[in-house]
C-alpha cells in the first residue's frame, strides 16, 4: 500500500517521515501580523452520485453528501507562509467560543482564526519556527483544545505534545506533557482533562492523566505490536473522543477506524465502526449527538458515520467526493476534520492549503 506521495506504508506514511525531511529544506517565517480573510460562500450543492474508489466495509454506505454549503475560511491563497496562506494544514481544534485552531504543519505553527460579523482574521497562535524549543515545533500535526481553552499540540518531528494556555501569544512558551514519543499524529482531550495520543510509529494510543502540574501517561490501546487484529493498531493517526469518553482511532494501515470503551487498556479490543478505506483514514472527529466524521483522504471525501441502530454504523459521503481538484466542492488529500456545536464541519484541505466549513 502506497501513501498519497507513492510511499510505501510499510515504512512512512506521508513526505515528513524524518528521512525526508533531513534531505528537504523548509521555510519557517512568523508573520506576527492578522490578516482578515472575508467569507466567499459558494453555491455549491455538494451531490456526489459516483462511486468510491474503493467501497467501505463493517457499516452501511450511503453516498449522496447532506452538507450542502462551503465556504472557505482560512487559506486558499496559495503555499505560503503568510498570515492568509498555509503549507500543508493536517490538525484541526475548534473551541467552545468558535475559534479555530490549525496545525499549520510545514510552517511549524499553529494558526487561531476567530469570527466576527462573518469575517475571519488568522494569526498566529503558537510557533516561532523550526526547533525543540518550548515555543518552537517540527512539524505539528495535530490539535485539540479542552473545556477551559488549553490548546494541545502533536509535535511529531520533536516526538512530544505540548500544552499552551489559552491567553497565550506570541512568543508562546509550552509546556511539554509527554515526550519520547514516535512522530505522533493525533491528539484529543476528553471532558475530564485527560489527553490521549496517537504514537504513531509506537502502534498505540497513549492516555495521560493531569495531576497537578504532572501528567502521568500509559498505553490506552493498541501497544501489542503492529498488526491487524483488533488489540492492534498500524500507524494510527488520528483521535477524538466523545461525551461519554470512547475513543476513536484512524487506524491508517489497518485503512479502518477502531472504537474503544473508555475503561480501556493495553488489552482490549477495539470495535471496527468502519474500513476499507483508500489510503486513509487520517483525521477523526466526533459530534455531540456520536457522529463519527472521517477524513477519506485517498478518496477526497469526508465521511459520516451515524451509530448503530441497531447493529451497524450508517455512513455516507457529506463533503467532496467529487474528484481532486481544488473547487469548492472538492477536496485534495484532506487530514483533519473537526466539529463544532453546531455540527457544522471543518476540514483541513491539505493540498490546497486551505481550512473549508461545510454545513447543512
């Protein structure tokens, strides 16, 4: 199996495997500056009747898409490093307020965007280039932000999650959580305050408990060796956690998404919602009501799986699907999805760089 960039998954994953990126240069430029960026809304009518690449299994498949309005809210103006341009956007957060946090990757920040009056202004939130420094990252890759606005980082280049006050600004110092990591990609926070981690290289998900100022981390799932039984993970990459605190994994080599209790530990097994997906799943998310979005990267869609009722997941297609491109009802390897209150959806469009909200 070959990643989006004809990499074997058997050994990377994406172009920022660390042999990459020694032999890669990379720009790192803080624009300290805001830009605002005003909503374009798209007449798009987002109905995808064709076929996926390749068709999902363990749940029912529906695939005419529900969100049929998308605007772009950050981005879309090119690579860059600008305060309107991203480079390789993966991870996405949005905060109980609305604001939206991005894991500007290749840029080595993360970017705030908030709304006002329907306008949309991006700065920098966190990152001052490329380093191991407590205000620095290498490439970030995942985002999420607790009930009282701490903003948690996946930094995978320098194997560690880092903590950031919400009032943070620039230069914003973090606090590490947990280190000695393998390129870890994903990260979520349940209501609880606890942190949970996808070691991706490690094969697991590690949960870290807050106590204090300390954080005391174990293995939540996976940890039994690559593979593909269901006490197993392959590369997993992204997580999210619901309200009553199951887990789910985007269990990328397993092409699957794994649901795990919330008792769980090194030994359990996981529940396969859904799989078979094409060179994905990467980012995951969850809605108030247990939706469960998924980041179909090798297909450019975005998929919603709706719980068991009552014994299989229901999912279909709600954004793109409509091939590669770079339209607004298209997509072009996206990594994240995240939710907000109000279920609209936010997806990191990773090739395009570019942050599009889809909505009903």
């Amino acid at each position: 199996m070959t990643d989006m960039n004809g990499v074997s998954a058997g050994s990377n994953i994406d172009d920022n495997s660390s042999g990459s990126r020694a032999s890669r240069k990379r720009r790192s430029i803080l624009v300290s500056a805001a830009l605002v960026i005003v909503l374009g809304v798209a007449g798009f009518v987002a109905i995808n009747s064709n076929q996926s690449k390749k068709s999902l299994s363990g749940a029912v498949v529906t695939t005419v898409s529900t969100y049929k309005n998308v605007v772009t809210v950050a981005g879309g103006n090119g690579q860059g490093s600008l305060a309107n341009q991203f480079s390789n956007p993966s991870g996405l957060a949005v905060d109980g307020s609305g604001n939206l946090y991005v894991a500007d990757k290749e840029n080595h920040r993360v970017q705030k965007c908030a709304v006002t009056d329907g306008t949309w202004t991006c700065s920098t939130f966190a990152g001052s280039g490329q380093g191991p420094d407590a205000n620095q990252f290498s490439y970030p890759f995942g985002v999420a932000v607790d009930s009282s606005g701490n903003v948690y980082v996946a930094d995978s280049g320098n194997n560690r999650v880092q903590q950031f006050a919400s009032d943070c600004t620039t230069p914003c110092l973090g606090v590490t959580i947990t280190d000695g990591l393998n390129d870890p990609r994903g990260v979520a926070v349940d209501g609880s305050g606890n942190v949970y981690v996808a070691d991706t290289y490690n094969n697991r998900v590690q949960k870290c408990v807050p106590s204090g100022i300390t954080w005391t981390c174990s293995t939540f799932a996976g940890g039994n060796g690559l593979g593909s039984a269901l006490n197993q993970l392959h590369y997993p990459y992204g997580v999210a956690v619901d309200a009553s605190g199951n887990v789910y994994v985007a269990d990328f080599g397993n092409t699957r998404v794994q649901k795990f209790a919330p008792n769980c530990t090194i030994s359990c097994s996981g529940e396969t919602i859904a799989s078979g997906f094409n060179e994905a799943p990467r980012g995951v998310a969850v809605d108030t009501l247990g939706n469960v979005y998924i980041a179909d990267s090798g297909n450019n869609q975005m998929r919603k799986c709706e719980p068991p009722a009552p014994k299989r997941w229901t999912c279909s297609t709600v954004a793109g699907g409509n091939g590669q491109g770079s339209l607004a009802n298209q997509f072009s390897n996206p990594f994240g999805v995240a939710v907000d209150s109000s279920r609209n959806v936010y997806v990191a469009d990773t090739l395009n760089h570019r942050v599009q909200k889809w909505s009903l």
